[in-house]
C-alpha cells in the first residue's frame, strides 16, 4: 500500500496507485464539500450529535459522516467542522 499524506480539508483514498482510485477519491471529495457547503445556508440540517453541542449530518450516498458545531456570533451562526468520519469510525 502506498504511503498517503491528507491535507486539511482532503480525504485521501489510496488502496492502489491506479487513476480510478485518484478519480473515485476525487468524487468523494467534491460530495463532502458539497454537503459542507449546503451547511453554510442550512446550519441545523445535521441531527443532534453524540457529544454535547454538536451536529451529525451524513454526506448523501456515502458511509461518511460530517461532525461539526454551531457557534453563534454577532454576524449569525458559524459552522465549525469538527471531523468527517467513515460510518463505522468512533466519532
């Protein structure tokens, strides 16, 4: 297996080094920061969380789950990603 590196936001996915897996980590990607970007506009559309003062919201056709809180300031609510985890993941 070869040695993969995440950047801050990123999901590296790298069983193999073949493009499909480049590709298929791609979309995964683009479907999280798709739903990261829908909380800008719909802050509580995740569920109440685990822990106190958090959100869960899954990523729509996919095992991973988006953790994150609300915090409310003077310009309006503030999302704060506190972790993406695949389903199975203690979060």
């Amino acid at each position: 297996m070869a040695h993969c590196q995440a950047q801050s936001r990123k999901i590296v996915y790298c069983p193999q080094n073949s493009q499909d897996n480049v590709d298929d980590a791609e979309l995964v990607d683009r479907h999280i920061a798709e739903t990261i970007n829908t909380l800008r506009s719909l802050p509580r559309l995740g569920r109440v969380g685990r822990r106190k003062g958090t959100r869960e919201l899954g990523v729509a056709g996919l095992p991973y789950v988006i953790v994150y809180r609300i915090d409310i300031t003077d310009k309006g609510d503030e999302v704060v990603i506190l972790g993406i985890f695949h389903g199975v993941q203690n979060r």
